[in-house]
C-alpha cells in the first residue's frame, strides 16, 4: 500500500523535529497480518542513544476525535538498545489491535518482556512526550497526537495503578531515572 501524503508529512515533521537522518522499516506482527512502519533516528536525542517512532499508526481506527475528526496517534521510544525498533512496534501493534486506548498515562501490559530475559522494564506507559518538541499535527482526515513510550517495571505499574499515572512521573523524575536505560532498576 502507497504511503500517504499525510503520513509522508509526518515522517518529515519528525525528521525536521529531531534533525536526524532517519531510515523506516517495516515490522510485521506474529501472524504476518499487520504491519507498522517504524521511523529509527540513531544517535538522536543523544550520542548513543535513537528513537524509535511508528508512521502511519495514526491511520489505525481509536475512536477517539478532535475537533470533528478521527484523532490518531503516533508512539515514540528513545532508548540506548537496538531493541526499541521491536519495543515499539509490539506497542503499536497493541493500539492497532484494540487492545488498549493510546492516551497519557495507559500502561500497554507486558509489551517489554519478550526483549531480554531478567529486565525489571517490562511494561509500557504511554506519557505526553518530553524528549522532543513535538505538537498535535492537523490533516483534512484526521489529527495526530504523540505519544512517548516510557518502560516500567512491575513495580511501577503497580504505584500507577494504586497513586496514578502523574504520581509516577513525578516519582520518577524525583528519583531521576536514566529514561534511555531500558536496563535501568527499578525506582521500587
């Protein structure tokens, strides 16, 4: 399928944003049913470090709307392992599927522990991006909102659950958590 101009728009809005040199691929779910294409930026937002962000997620059905039109959503992950191409698109796939509603503060279950055995990050949280300046982008169709990922472990994922998502931001930041170190422990 031709990728649309909207979606085109994204990608270079992204680039510009981030003043990186990005390549795309395509990842395929299990089945090989559906696809997500994942934009990587090596080296951005820091040395050693690359983001990850889908393209064209945002075409995926949420029912969620903004000013009379579909509101979609695009993900991004910026982490120090080659392994948030796969991170990301386990994330997305989870949005495309229904199986969770991509706004601030949701935690897609589980979505990290099939990447490295014994890693306390195991879920992830969906949070209004703060590593890029990225804004809500306008189409004839559909808006688009992003969304940054944000690995957590079990623990977390409990303190969001009983205290919610904003007092673990918050905790988080207090402690000044490492948010590229996907093999960072645990702030419980």
């Amino acid at each position: 399928m031709a990728v649309s101009e909207d979606n085109k728009s994204l990608a270079r809005y992204l680039r510009d944003v981030t003043q990186g040199s990005p390549t795309v691929t395509k990842y395929w779910d299990d089945a090989h049913v559906s696809d997500v294409d994942i934009m990587i930026i090596k080296d951005v937002p820091a040395g050693g470090v690359s983001t990850y962000a889908s393209l064209a997620l945002s075409d995926a059905k949420t029912g969620l709307t903004s000013g009379g039109k579909a509101l979609g959503v695009e993900i991004l992950l910026a982490l120090a392992t080659a392994e948030g191409a796969n991170m990301i698109a386990t994330c997305a796939f989870s949005i495309k599927k229904g199986e969770i509603t991509p706004l601030p503060g949701v935690v897609i279950p589980r979505a990290l522990e099939l990447y490295g055995e014994g890693r306390e990050m195991k879920h992830a949280m969906l949070i209004s991006p703060f590593v890029w300046d990225l804004e809500t982008q306008s189409f004839s169709a559909k808006s688009v909102a992003w969304l940054q990922v944000l690995p957590i472990s079990d623990a977390e994922r409990d303190y969001a659950l009983a205290n919610g998502p904003e007092a673990l931001e918050d905790l988080l930041q207090d402690r000044q958590i490492d948010v590229f170190d996907i093999d960072r422990p645990s702030a419980l």
